[in-house]
C-alpha cells in the first residue's frame, strides 16, 4: 500500500494518523515560469494542470469575450493538434482540455506518468507559441455566439446570468458572462485575439502544476527541456478589480419557455475563502443544501414535494463571492419555495443549529477530505484553483484544521454576520407570479 493511501485508510478508520493534503514543491524556470511538483506514489496516471493568470478585467465592452477565445483557440491551433489525423496526445494516451473564468484560462491534462514528458512536449508549444488562424476564429466565433443565443432558451444559463447581474454591480466584470455578448461577438476579430496574446501572455504568468507517481521520472528535468528554452517575454500589466456589491436586493423573473420546473436562484454577496468565516460558510452551506437530508431539501424536497433537489453554497472568487440557493422548483409552487427558503433561513439565525446534526456533517467534511483529494485530478485542479487566486496550498490543510476546531456557537455567530433572508436577490426563470407577496417589496428588474 503507498504512502497516501495509507493515510486515506487510516483516516477513514479514525486511527490517530492526522490526512495531510499531498505535499509540492515549487521550481521556477530562468523565464519566470512556475512548477507545482506533486509527488503521489501509486498513481500511474498523472494529471497536469496549467493556470494562466490573465483576469477578463483586461476586456471591455467591445472585446468582451476574447479571453475565452483564446482559451478555446489555443487548443485548436496547437501544433501537435494540426501534426497529423492522429496527433503526438493521442498516441500517448493523453487528453487535454481547455477552460475559462473571470481569472483566465486553465488547461488541464492527463496521461500515463511514464509519458509526462511527451505530454510536456505537445504543451510548451500550444501555451508559447499562439499561432491563431482565421478558420479556427470563425469557428469559435459561431460556438460562443451560438451559446449565447441559446441562453434565452436555457432556465439554467439564463438564472445564472440574471443572478450575477442582479448581485454584482454592473460596472464590475463578474456581472458579465466570459464569454461574451452578442454584440462583441459582431465586433471582435482574429487580430484582437493574437494582440491580446502577444501584450497580456508570457511564461512569467504560467502556473504548471503535476501529480502522479514522480518517482518514475525525472520530472523537473522534463519541464526544464519541455519549457525551459522559451524566453521571457515583457507583458503589460493585468488590472484585476475586486468584483462590487450592486446594493439593494432585487428580483429578476423571466417568463421561460414553458414546462413543469422553475429554475430559482437566491443570494447575495458574500466573502472568500481567506475570510475568517469562512469555515463557518462551509460548513453551514453543507448543513443546509449539499444531500437529499439537507435543512432546505428536507423541507422543498421531503416535506413538501415540490422540488428535486436544491443546492446551497458559497462560490469564492479571488476576493469576495456569493452565497448561492440554486435549483428547479414547481413552477405553481415557486412563491411557496422561495418563502420556504427564507423560513429555513430565519430558523438556523434564530434556533441556532442542532448540535448533534452538526457534529455529524463537520465531521464528515474532515474524513471526507482524504477521498476526494485520491486522485491527481482532484489534487491539480486544486491546486490550480488556488494559483489563480494567489494563495498558497497551505492553505487546505489550515481550512480543514479549522473546519474541524469548529463550533456551533462560532458557526451561528459568522452565518449571522453573512446572511440576511429578507435581503437576498432573487432570480427566477419559468412558471411565477411576480406580484408575489413573498416578494412585494424587492425591487423589480
């Protein structure tokens, strides 16, 4: 049995051998380049992950969008994706994949460990040399201005936009969608992506991160030859403003399409994960809406029978975030869940929480811990999280000490602080009446 997994069986039998996150050590390349090294024994499938820090405060109002289109093109117009019907990753065994969030883009990736160094081979050259092409930007265009067309037609996309508005100010970028409007998409162009690559994107802003069984290789030489000949290149700086509060609380209803199920979204503005309360927001998040025995879904789901499932939760962002009530409800019983909701609420600020129940879901979150970071996957994409956000990976181990030091009086104290059930902006998209009593005094948007 490695090393790893022993702690994971020895903290699921509750023996006194403490789960530490997997440890990493940090090198750093002559062209500012930086690698997050993960050694997990036993793990022969590796997970590398790649954080761009390139924030999408850099767009404005006419190329909004253009971040998560060189995120998409940059996996289009990789050398090794344009080498062959079946290309240098494909023989390896390895994927790749592109993504993006108001903190730039992340490329993730897996394959055999022993191939990393093939894998590094067919990486360096997508993320340094950026050779966008006409027809790869006209495809992107058509995908991303399609997903926006389409936002009308989805209750989940379209709450989710509608929510983000109605919390944040509109001046702040994490009020508006990464990946663009249907107005930018009419404006922006293949040049502006290549010169927002050449200005914003250099070696200096990447974040490598691998996870496997390092021990069959010698991965740091791997990523010196794979990343190390590229220069340093002079990049502007990326202004990156904390997102903004839009104020008072309102309601954002749209009619839908139809059908049974409502989607609903509640909220407010909320704090990040470098907030002292913020184990507490964790922990209450699970308390109220992360199982089918949840405070709120005992009430929507098993008491009343009018929804399939609700989520609760608190989204950091790199300052700041939201606590967030999402899920479909009856669209003829929507008043009744957002009161419902709000009562559910009231009750935890007022009566407190049983202590009994929250020892039992504080204590599983800290057992849990070990099972859901078993995998190169879990651990990068960690990982990755927090390079974007500038905070070091100490910083799960001192969560999780925190989460399990946690008392209910403390986590009662810091919920009061955050939430406040008469003011949180609503979002709905389906079956509803607007004139609601429930919500007669928010303003309408």
């Amino acid at each position: 049995m490695d090393r790893l997994s022993a702690q994971y069986v020895a903290n699921r039998m509750n023996t006194a051998v403490p789960w530490r996150f997997p440890p990493s050590r940090a090198i750093r390349l002559d062209n500012g380049l930086t690698a997050r090294l993960v050694d997990m024994p036993g793990r022969f499938v590796a997970s590398v992950a790649v954080v761009i820090h390139l924030p999408t405060e850099i767009e404005g109002p006419q190329n909004q969008g253009a971040v998560a289109a060189y995120t998409s093109m940059m996996l289009s117009d990789a050398p090794h994706a344009r080498s062959s019907s079946v290309s240098e990753v494909a023989k390896i065994g390895a994927v790749i994949t592109t993504g993006c969030d108001h903190r730039g883009p992340k490329v993730m990736a897996d394959c055999p460990v022993t191939e990393v160094p093939r894998l590094l081979n067919a990486l360096a050259p997508m993320l340094m040399r950026f050779e966008p092409t006409q027809q790869s930007f006209e495809a992107c265009r058509q995908r991303l201005a399609a997903e926006r067309a389409l936002e009308v037609h989805n209750p989940s996309a379209l709450a989710n936009k509608l929510f983000s508005e109605s919390v944040l100010a509109p001046t702040s970028r994490y009020a508006r969608p990464v990946g663009g409007t249907t107005q930018s998409w009419q404006a922006l162009t293949a040049e502006d992506i290549a010169e927002l690559y050449h200005a914003y994107v250099g070696p200096h802003q990447m974040t490598v991160i691998i996870a496997g069984d390092l021990g069959l290789l010698d991965v740091e030489a791997a990523v010196r030859e794979s990343f190390g000949h590229y220069p340093r290149r002079e990049c502007a700086q990326v202004a990156d403003e904390p997102p903004r509060p839009n104020g008072r609380p309102r309601l954002m209803w749209r009619a839908g399409h139809g059908g049974e199920q409502t989607r609903l979204m509640m909220g407010c503005f909320a704090i990040d994960r470098l907030d002292t309360r913020w184990p507490s927001a964790r922990v209450a998040a699970e308390l109220l809406g992360s199982g089918a025995d949840s405070l709120v879904n005992a009430e929507l789901r098993g008491r009343l029978g009018i929804s399939y499932g609700i989520d609760v939760r608190f989204v950091p962002y790199f300052s700041g975030g939201l606590f967030l009530v999402a899920g479909s409800v009856a669209g003829t019983h929507t008043a009744q869940a957002i009161a419902t909701i709000r009562l559910v609420l009231t009750r935890l600020l007022e009566d407190g929480v049983e202590p009994q129940l929250f020892t039992q879901v504080r204590n599983h979150m800290a057992a849990d811990a070990a099972e859901t970071y078993e995998t190169t996957l879990a651990v990068t994409q960690q990982q990755a999280e927090l390079a974007s956000c500038g905070i070091d990976v100490s910083f799960i181990d001192r969560h999780l000490n925190e989460i399990k030091a946690l008392e209910p009086t403390r986590l009662e104290d810091d919920f009061r602080s955050l939430i406040d059930p008469r003011r949180l902006d609503v979002a709905v998209v389906g079956q509803f009446d607007p004139d609601a009593s429930e919500l007669a005094d928010m303003e309408r948007a």
